[in-house]
C-alpha cells in the first residue's frame, strides 16, 4: 500500500514537472524560431536596401522618356557581396522576365511583391535534380549546391523598385531555410536532451522525497499495526477466560434448577454471546494485523476443494435449516475428453493454505446465509476453467493478475438475499464498511471484517474476488483461483 502511493506521489512529481519543463522548452523554442526568422528578415530587406542603392538607373535609349535599370552596371559587384552570407539575388523586368541571377538555376516561383518575408518552396524534377548537382560543383554558393532532395525551402522577400508611378523592375532577395533551422535543431535537441535529463532527475528525487515524506506514515502505521496485534494478542485470553466461566454458569444444575434464575440466565447468555462475538471479532483483527506485518505466511500444499467446499457447507447446513434456507453444492464435472484417472483424481485440487480457504469461503456463505431472508437459497458452484473472467468493466477486489495460459478454478456463491446497492459495491472489501442502509432490517450484526479477511486471503493466493449484485434479488460472489498458486 505504502509503496503504490510512494509511487504515484512520485509519478505525480514527475508528470508535473515535465509539463512545466515541456511548456518551458515550448516557450524558449517559439521565441528563439521567431527571433532567428526575424533577424533573416531584416537582414534580407537590409541587403535590399544596399542594392537599391547601387542601383544604375539611366533613359531607356528607345524611349527617352521612362527610364531603365542598367543591369550590367548595377550588379556587377553585387555577387561577392553576398556571396559570404550565402544570399542570392534575381532581378527582374517590370513585366516578370528574369534578367539576371546569382543562381545556377532559375527558380520556377512566379513573381509578386512581398516585403515581409515569406518561405517558398522550389520543387524540382529529377533531370533538374542531375543538372544543379553537376553545376553545384562549380559554384558553391548555389543554394542548390548543398541539397539533393527534390524539394527545397527558401526565405524570400521581394522588392518593388520604383521611381515616381514608373516600374523599373522587382528585386528578390533568397537565403536558404535550412540555414535557419539548423541553430532551431540543435536547440531543439538540446531542449530535448535537457528535458529528458530534469525529468530523470525529478523522477529520481521524487521517489527519493516521497519516501522521506511516506516515512512519518509508516512509521505511524507499523506502530498502529503492532498495537493492534499486540492488543488483539493481550484481548484473547481474558475474553475466552469469560465465555469459559458464563458457560460454566449456564451449565450449574442449580442455577438452572432454581425458579427465581429466569432472569440470571437470560443476562448470562446474552453475556456469551457478546462475549462470542467479542472473541471473533479479535480474532479477525488479529488475523489483519498479522496479514499486514507478513507474519502469517499461507502455507501452499495440495488442496482438494471439493472437499473442502463440502466440509464448509456441511458446517453451515445447521445456521441454513434453522433460516429455512436451502444450501447445495454443485461441482461441474470434467469435460468428457478427460480420461486420465491422475487428472481426474486431482481435477479440483489446487495449491494453498487449507485453513485459510476454509476461513474464506466459511465467511463468503456466512455472509449469504445472513443477508438472505428464510426461505431462500444459496448455491455453491464450483468449476476448473482454462481462461479466467474478465473483471476489467465490473467491481471488483483485484489481487493479482491472472494470467491466461494456467488453469482456475471458479468458486460462485449465489444467494437470493437482499442484495447490496451498486453504489456499496466499491467499498464492499473494505475494513469495517457495512451497507447498512441496506440491511437495517436484519437482526444480525456485524463487524465489518469477513469480506476484508476474503479479499486478503484470496491475495495471499493470487487470485481474484469480485462481486455483483441486484438490489432485493441476490448477490454473487466469484472466487478465481489458480492451481499453482505457490509456484
């Protein structure tokens, strides 16, 4: 128990630092992107504006009155200006036409204002593919000259260069994209590996701080327990002391004999039997105590079920007549195709702990025999299966897991007593939990213990217990065990 919530604490600690340290490293991601996309920018409308510059304007020679962007004159030095910082310019005519390009290739994007920046991308066929590789190796400052995939991403910002309400042309200024998302990679491994390394290290120190804080409860909790055992231990033998000496009373001849003992004798038993209940209640606190310290240890042997099932029913056929209610027992044969007489012979015999099966199935017939009124019927049904139930949609004490490769064997107690509402279902195997707006009519009384002692003695074997029931119809519980519980 301890443990499971050691675990989840640290569980929680580290899922709540990992969403702080994700939306951390989202953050720090998103700001870094947009400040590396914004300084490309800006570095792009920079270099426009040192183009613009030196551009050489002249009288076009047909028309002396527009005048034209002399190419030749205007970039002929501004190759080896961005050649350095791996920027490639295109001009074009007033009317689209390409004129001239630092490029190896032209750029199949159609032309259009934008000053803001934007990220194009430059499909290329597979014989373009073979044809900027080989001029890649001529000139390296080609932004195809470094990518072999078809596709490539560019930023680009393009310029209206205008003189008066005259169109002398558009410029456009390239950079390649992986230029910037290399840094944005790296930061994003490194926020990666970052991320992953605190939440190792918060994992690890929550396990570590959970157990610091787990310490106070359980130091509480071991005390509390051997109090309870040690207190259960001291409560045994003064209790039996008494039930001795009232049985004793009960027994004189003379008390019985005498006309005014009426009275006397009715105190006396009702002394036995508080005193009966009393001493059982004891002992199922001193059976849970021990049950949590681990020092009662189920001891495996081989156990025929049958007939121990046979034994419990037998036992409790006496509290069945006195209720007017019908108990049997149904033992479902093998399946014809069985003929070997060994495994006939030990069809249903498991391995576990004799004594503590019979306390468990003692108290889950108990249990129905109490809450059922007279009249009814209570039957035991008991099987060998290959494949155990699926409890996952129902409510259930799981106490193990089943695995589906062994063999089970399925004990059902069914009863028509007055059943237990659905919403009592979850708790039903708590300690002292008692449905009681549900039974308030009986004249029983409980403890609250016997499904408690169930579920633990069905965890000490490995198996499952689970219950369902229909209010004022009747209740099931199934009990799945397996054969080899001890290996």
């Amino acid at each position: 128990m301890f443990q499971a919530t050691r675990r989840r604490l640290a569980i929680w600690y580290t899922v709540v630092t990992a969403v702080l340290l994700l939306l951390f490293a989202t953050g720090v991601y998103v700001y870094v992107r947009s400040t590396l996309i914004e300084r490309i920018d800006d570095t792009l409308n920079h270099v426009i504006e040192v183009v613009e510059r030196s551009l050489v304007i002249e009288q076009a020679v047909a028309d002396r009155s527009k005048l034209q962007v002399n190419v030749e004159a205007s970039f002929r030095d501004n190759t080896e200006t961005v050649e350095d910082d791996r920027i490639d310019l295109e001009w074009f005519s007033p009317t689209g036409q390409l004129l001239w390009s630092t490029l190896s290739a032209p750029l199949d994007i159609p032309i259009h204002y934008n000053r803001t920046g934007e990220t194009v991308q430059v499909v290329r066929s597979a014989g373009e593919q073979g044809k900027q590789g080989r001029q890649g190796k001529e000139d390296i400052r080609s932004v195809f000259s470094s990518a072999s995939e078809p596709s490539l991403l560019l930023r680009q910002v393009t310029e209206r260069v205008e003189v008066g309400r005259q169109v002398l042309g558009y410029l456009r200024v390239s950079h390649p994209w992986f230029e910037v998302t290399k840094p944005i990679q790296q930061l994003m491994f490194d926020l990666s590996l970052g991320t992953g390394l605190m939440v190792l290290s918060v994992g690890l120190c929550g396990w570590f701080l959970s157990g610091k804080a787990m310490e106070p409860v359980l130091l509480s909790y071991q005390r509390l327990k051997q109090f309870t055992a040690d207190a259960s231990h001291e409560l045994r033998s003064p209790i039996a002391l008494i039930q001795t000496n009232v049985q004793v009373a009960l027994a004189d001849p003379e008390l019985v004999s005498s006309p005014h003992s009426l009275q006397y004798l009715q105190h006396l038993k009702v002394v036995e039997r508080l005193t009966k209940r009393l001493g059982r209640l004891v002992d199922d606190l001193l059976f849970l105590a021990r049950q949590d310290s681990g020092i009662v240890k189920p001891q495996f042997e081989t156990c025929p079920l049958d007939a121990l099932l046979m034994e419990v029913v037998e036992e409790q056929q006496l509290l069945a007549t006195e209720k007017n209610i019908a108990i049997a027992l149904e033992l479902v044969d093998p399946p014809a195709s069985t003929t070997d007489l060994q495994q006939l012979d030990s069809w249903f015999a498991l391995q576990g702990d004799w004594n503590q099966l019979a306390r468990l199935f003692t108290n889950l017939i108990e249990n129905s025999l109490q809450y059922t009124p007279r009249g009814g019927k209570v039957q035991v049904k008991l099987q060998r299966t290959a494949t155990p139930s699926d409890f996952s949609s129902r409510l259930a004490l799981k106490a193990a897991p089943l695995n589906p490769l062994a063999a089970y064997l399925q004990i059902k107690i069914i009863d028509t007593g007055i059943g237990i509402p659905e919403s009592a279902l979850p708790r039903l195997f708590d300690r002292f939990y008692r449905v009681d707006p549900a039974r308030t009519h009986t004249t029983t009384s409980s403890s609250g213990l016997g499904l408690a002692i169930a579920g633990a003695i069905v965890l000490n074997h490995y198996g499952q217990i689970h219950a369902e029931s229909i209010l004022h119809q009747g209740t099931t519980f199934t009990v799945t065990l397996p054969v080899n519980a001890a290996l």
